[in-house]
C-alpha cells in the first residue's frame, strides 16, 4: 500500500510539473517528457531499494 501511495505522489509531482513547464511553452513539453521518462524510472528505482531496504 505504501508503494503505491508514493507511486501516486510521484505521478502527481510529475503531473503538475508538465502543466507548469507545458505552460511556460509547447516546444519545452517535448524536451520534458523525455527528462519525465527518466524521472519516472529514477522513482521507481528509489521506491524499489526504499521497500527491499523495509522489508530486509
């Protein structure tokens, strides 16, 4: 359950980071949703390490 609250969290983060860089300029969206792609994966890594450190 934890993990998927931080999963939630995180997606809601990166979420409202694109509306506020999607905002800024439509040219900008296509360079972030690149960076977002390996922001996404950095996380779940992060969570992935976070829940085995728990659970050991």
């Amino acid at each position: 359950m934890l993990t998927l609250l931080s999963i939630a969290i995180a997606l809601i983060l990166v979420v409202a980071v694109t509306f506020i860089i999607g905002s800024l300029g439509g040219v900008a969206i296509l360079i972030v949703f690149g960076d977002l792609i390996v922001a996404v994966i950095v996380i779940v890594f992060i969570i992935r390490l976070l829940t085995k450190k728990k659970q050991k």
